[in-house]
C-alpha cells in the first residue's frame, strides 16, 4: 500500500488553559492515532489551527512530532498561505526530518486564477525535493482549484504527487478521476465523502474524525479500499452524525470536545475560535456513547 493510502489524520494542536502549546496533549494524541492504526499523520493543518501559530511554535510542534512519531508512520507538514514567496521561504527553512510530504492549501483570500494558483503550486515544487500534496478547500479559500488545473500540475510537476479534495464536488472528482496521471493521489478532504469518493478511486481521507476515532474510521477506510462497501457502510453511518455534530461549531472545536471526552487533550482552542458550546458538548458526548455501545 502506498504510504499515502488509507486514513491520514489532520492532527488538532491541544492548548493548555492559558493558550500556551499543550505538548503532553499532543504526545497523547499521537500515540492515540498510532494505536488506531491509522495510516499516517498530517501535523499543522488547518485542522491544527495554524493560522494562530506564530513560526516558532509552528517549528517546535513539528519537530514534536517527529520526535513522538518517532519513524512509525509517514508525516505529512501543513505548509500553505496566500503569500507564495512566504510560502516558499518557509518550505526551504522547514526541517524536513522524520517527514515525507508537504500539504499545501491553495491561496485564500486573493482569489487567484487559475494561471495564479498552477503558478503557485508549480514555485512552491520547484522550491523542494519533498512530495507536495495539493489542498483544494473552497469553503476556506474562496476560490476552486479546477480539476484542469490540478491535472495541469500534476503532469507538469512530479513531486506534486496528489491532491486533498475538499471541494464537495462530484463533478470535479470524476474529472480528476478521468484525466490525472495513473498514479497521482485523489485524497478526500471531507470525511463525510469519503466512502463514495473511494468507489469513484480515490485512495483514502485526510481526516478530522479520526482524532477521535481513529480505529473506526480508518478501518471503515480499509474496508472500502478493498471493495467491501457493505461492511464499511455500517461504519460510515454509524459515525455520521457525531461527524455533522462535531463540524457544527466550526472546526477544530468541535473535535476538541470529542477529544477531551477520551481523556486525550482539552477542548481549548485559540481566538477567534472558541470552544464548543455546552449544548454541543452535550450532544457529542451523546453521541460518542452511542457509537461505543
């Protein structure tokens, strides 16, 4: 199996009370992932509240994680911003050790054409010898990598080796299903997809409900993999709606209520996020027992 099949995880970043990185709550969380026998981890993407995250942390928590990971499961580094010259600076400066691919999400707020966004992806390559991984999140970004785009980079790119889809279109993954590169990644960005964009090829999720639950998940993953969608039904419905309770406040708040439910880190999140509230907190913890049963 290709290192990037399966269920990759979008790790949260635990904070302690007074905001300061919660470092022990970050070497539960992998160590939780690695026992759920996930197939690899995304460290620092947006699930990880980067945009809070000042670059010296951003630096500590990675080499953390390298360290806690400690070679057991591929790594993947949320590098991204709407600033490719920045980007590329970050990139060149990254520590690449104990990691095996860079996660970049396109430009937000710029709103870039196309040309833009292929010039983009296409420097930050040309900037590195790692795989980089494409991130099209239009609800984020404000605007969609076309699948012609994203077939254009992956062709002309070769460490651009796939792409996290998170665009919540059909239409668009079929295109990229028909026209990419026989072995370049669709990757699913959204875990309540992820199943039928298995059936139409694409090799797994990058997720955010196998924080915390990550035995279920990625093996609901694993069955679809293998063509067994009757059994990976059963979990996929079984988690559907703590997966629409934990996104319902945004996230990672959400997920960070689940989280602190398993004893695994806390629920607090930086401004201008702010925890789930009561109500949600409540309704995931529902939930949660439900799933267990």
């Amino acid at each position: 199996m290709n290192k990037f099949h399966g269920t990759g995880v979008a790790l949260v970043t635990p904070f302690n009370a007074d905001g300061s990185v919660d470092y022990d709550g970050l070497k539960k969380l992998i160590n939780y992932q690695i026992d759920g026998k996930v197939e690899y981890l995304v460290s620092l993407g947006t699930t990880g509240e980067t945009a809070t995250l000042n670059k010296d942390e951003k630096k500590k928590i990675w080499a953390f994680t390298a360290e806690i990971n400690n070679g057991r499961l591929p790594l993947i580094a949320g590098i991204g911003g709407n600033n490719t010259a920045e980007v590329i600076q970050e990139v060149k400066e990254f520590d690449a050790s104990g990691y095996n691919a860079i996660l970049s999400a396109s430009p937000y707020y710029n709103k870039p054409t196309q040309e833009g966004i292929y010039q983009h992806y296409k420097a930050i390559s040309e900037s590195t010898d790692l795989d980089v991984l494409l991130y099209n999140v239009p609800g984020r970004t404000a605007s969609n990598v076309s699948a012609e785009t994203t077939c254009r980079l992956a062709v002309d790119c070769k460490n651009i080796i796939g792409t996290k889809e998170a665009s919540g279109s059909f239409d668009q993954f079929n295109q990229i299903m028909r026209d990419k590169p026989a072995d370049f990644l669709l990757i699913s960005g959204d875990d309540p997809v992820a199943l039928p964009m298995i059936s139409l090829g694409a090799v797994g999720v990058i997720s955010v409900v196998g924080n915390a639950f990550p035995l279920l998940f990625s093996e609901m993953i694993r069955l679809s993999l293998k063509g067994d969608f009757k059994a990976a039904q059963v979990l996929h419905l079984k988690v559907v709606e703590f997966t629409r309770l934990v996104f319902e406040e945004g996230n990672p708040a959400g997920i960070k209520a689940a989280l602190k439910y398993f004893n695994v880190c806390g629920d607090q999140v930086r401004l201008p996020l702010v925890p789930a509230s009561g109500r949600l907190a409540q309704l995931i913890s529902t939930q949660i027992k439900q799933i267990s049963l």
